[in-house]
C-alpha cells in the first residue's frame, strides 16, 4: 500500500528533491492509514451509527467517519486501479429516490434536518450497498464484520436486560436514560433513542447470531449466553410490532429452516423466550407493565388519526408530493384532536406517498422487490461454510420482511438499521453479480488462451 501511494527515490536525487517527497509522503501518509483497512472503516462508521450521542457538541461524528470510509476506500481503489463497485439492478430504484429527494430540498433554504433525514434513509444506505462487495471481499474482512454484529448485539441486549433489570448503573452511553432525548424514555430503548429501531436492530443482529451459530463460529457457553438473552432483550421493548415480528420470525425458523441446528436454536429461543414471559410475570412490577402495554389504546387511536391526516395529504398533491421534511408542520394541520405543532406519520409507507408522491413509492416498491430478489442467487460451492453461505441467503428473506413489518408502523430513519440491512445487502448483491459475470470471464480466458 505504501508503494501504491508513496513516492520511491533514485539514489541520484538531489536533497532539495528528497526532501520534497518525502513530505509528500508524510502528506499521504493519513490517506495510506485511510486506505490500509476498509473493513475497519465501514465497522467503525456502523458503531458511530449505533453510538452517536446527540447531548455532545460534536454530534457528526458518524457524518465524519462516513466521509471517511468513502474517502479510504476511494483512495484504495485508485493506488490499486480497482473499481470499487459497478451497479445492480437494485442500483436503479435507489439512485432514483435519492435523486427525488435531493431535488425536493435543492430548491429550498438549508434545513440540516431535512439533509440528515436523507443521508439516513437514502444516500448512506446507497453507499454502504455498493461499498459492500469491494469492502469485504475476503473471508477475513466479512468475519470481521460478523464478529461485530456479534457483539452489537451482545451489547444491545446486555443494555436492554439491565433496564428492564433497573440497573441503570451499568447502561452506557448515559444519554440513553435521558428523558428529554429521543421517545420511550420508559422502555429499552438503547443508544437510537426509539424502542421500535432497538428491537429492529436485535432482530437483524439475531438472525447473523443464528447463522453464525449454524456454522459454528457461535458455539459453547457465548452461544448459550446471547440466543438466551435474545428473547428477553426483545421483551424489554415493550413494542408490539417488534415482538410480533419476532415471534413471526423464531416460528418460521423453528418450523421450516432447512438447517438443522438453526431449527434446534431457534426452538430454544422460542423456549427461553416463553420461560422469561413466565418468570417475569411472577413479579408485581414487570406483570403490571406488560398488562398496560398490552392493554394500552391510545396508540392505536393516534395512529388512525394520522394515518387519515396522511392519506388526506397525499390525496392533495399525489404527483409530486409534498416534499422532504414538510410533512411533520403539515400533518399537525390535517389532524384533529392533538395539540402538536408537529405530528409524524408512523408509516414508512404513507411517508414516502405524502412526501414524494406516487412515482416515489413506485421507486420504493421497485426497490423492495429487488431486495427480495437477492435470495435468489446462489453461494459459490467454495463458500458453502463462508458467511455468505447458502444459509445467509435463505435467512434474507426473514431479514427484509423484519424491516418492512417494523416500517409499517414506524419511518425507518434510523441510520444504523439502514446501514446494516443495506451492507448485508450489497454483500448478497455483489456475490450474485460475480456468479453472472463468471461465464463470460471464462469465455473471455478461454478465447485469449486460444488465440496464444
């Protein structure tokens, strides 16, 4: 790497010279640190997603460490004259949302909500998707981003069973437990500050803890420690619709995967799952919260008003939208009954038919289908005990259907659920455009070794 980019002296350069390169390569030097390891990059961006505090002046920490890990990896591609990734079918749909919501804020004064809301939803996303396959193109580097799932997910969980626990003491980052930040200051809600976004990540990081069980790279007393924790974490959200997709999910596991230790673990989830249900009920504090969640109706009531607010709005402007970040003040307009000055739609769906209309959501529908497309292809014979196995891909289908129950109910603008469905994504993505791309290199070796 260092030959890539630095700069190599003859031995009758003059000193005046000599000491002009190598301040060359002291300049360089941080683009060759950059450079050195893009996996890393791409695992401390995530981590800056999952754990950016908003109480601290320097809250773009994971806007720095994004441009960051575009700036590494860009750098590596040049010094190695690699192309860093071509587009997929996918490509297409997400660059079209992206360019609509670029176009909806372009016309209008800078508002940095509105560009935050379109880096987390659209333009991070889209890069970690095409990043992927060139980040993690060795077996090493995607262990690396497992082990890091792993223990996000050991985290999430450890963070989320302490306060259900009250033991507040050993939550870390402390801004969790602030009530004037974020919403569900009563439930684990963990560093994203929303219930509904913990309980999606947990889900997501479940099944990578699963398929790294299949395959052993999850196993002993660590194994036992975290699959069990799994179900009470989820528990301690206190969301329906996080724990109907869970539940939803360990069934069609436990009854249909054609792994046979992913069955036998997800049974034991489902086991451990009921047991903590059970032992919780038998104590006054935890049996009276899950009662009045269960019981609870005002959600439900809310939910239907807005939902009608938003359908009112899009049947308004249902070609163009009413654009980025407009939606919140206009709502509140369209809504009876609540005295918000703004109101969210709690629908990913109506979101994206309210703000951008009906060609947005048909960009959305075309994007989701060539998510779900992705399970389709096939693991290299090679890759058999690889993480992109075969496994992977029939656990992508639970994978995205996790996201999109969860988005039904809430507005995925969550950076990090986003970054790390949309990575899994690109890996899938990449992995099938090398197996198309595999014949006609042959051919093309073939034809080259008959012409010599």
């Amino acid at each position: 790497m260092t030959q890539a980019i630095g700069v190599r002296l003859a031995p009758s350069v003059s000193m005046p010279d000599r000491l002009s390169a190598t301040g060359i390569q002291l300049a360089l030097r941080p683009l060759q640190l950059l450079a050195a390891s893009p996996p890393t990059l791409v695992i401390l961006a995530l981590a800056a997603m999952l754990l950016r505090p908003p109480d601290v002046a320097f809250y773009e920490i994971d806007r720095w460490m994004f441009g960051l890990l575009v700036l590494g990896v860009l750098t590596r591609a040049v010094a190695h004259r690699q192309v860093v990734s071509g587009t997929t079918k996918a490509s297409w749909p997400m660059l079209g949302l992206t360019l609509l919501s670029v176009a909806s804020v372009s016309g209008q004064n800078f508002d940095a909500q509105a560009w935050s809301l379109i880096a987390a939803k659209f333009i991070v996303p889209f890069t970690l998707f095409h990043l992927a396959g060139f980040v993690f193109a060795s077996e090493k580097s995607l262990r690396q981003f497992e082990t890091f799932a792993l223990i996000a997910l050991a985290y999430l969980c450890f963070t989320a069973i302490a306060f259900l626990a009250g033991a507040t003491s050993l939550i870390f980052p402390r801004f969790i437990l602030d009530p004037s930040l974020g919403y569900h200051a009563d439930r684990a809600r963990g560093p994203m500050l929303q219930a509904v976004a913990n309980g999606v990540s947990i889900n997501l990081l479940a099944l990578l803890a699963l398929h790294a069980f299949s395959r052993g790279r999850l196993k002993g007393l660590k194994a036992l420690l975290l699959l069990a924790a799994i179900p009470v974490a989820i528990l301690a959200t206190m969301t329906r619709a996080v724990w109907l997709s869970f539940v939803g999910m360990s069934i069609v596991l436990a009854l249909s995967s054609h792994d046979r230790r992913i069955r036998c673990a997800s049974r034991a989830v489902c086991v451990c799952g009921l047991f903590s249900v059970l032992l919780l009920l038998s104590f006054p504090a935890p049996r009276n919260a899950l009662r009045d969640r269960l019981r609870e109706s005002d959600p439900v009531a809310f939910r239907q008003s807005v939902y009608r607010g938003s359908w009112q709005m899009f049947l308004e402007r249902p070609l163009a939208g009413w654009g980025v970040n407009q939606m919140p003040s206009e709502l509140a307009r369209h809504v009876r009954g609540y005295g918000e000055k703004e109101l969210y739609p709690h629908n990913t769906y109506l979101e994206l038919l309210t703000e951008h209309g009906i060609l947005g959501f048909l960009l959305y529908a075309w994007l989701i289908w060539k998510l779900w497309t992705l399970r389709r292809g096939a693991a290299p014979h090679s890759d058999r005990n690889g993480f992109l196995n075969q496994n992977l891909r029939a656990l992508w289908p639970l994978m995205l259907a996790v996201y999109l129950v969860n988005a039904s109910l809430v507005v995925m603008n969550y950076q990090f659920v986003n970054g790390l469905l949309f990575t899994i994504a690109g890996l899938l993505a990449a992995q099938n455009k090398q197996a198309e791309e595999a014949p006609s290199r042959l051919r093309r070796i073939g034809t080259s070794e008959l012409k010599c």
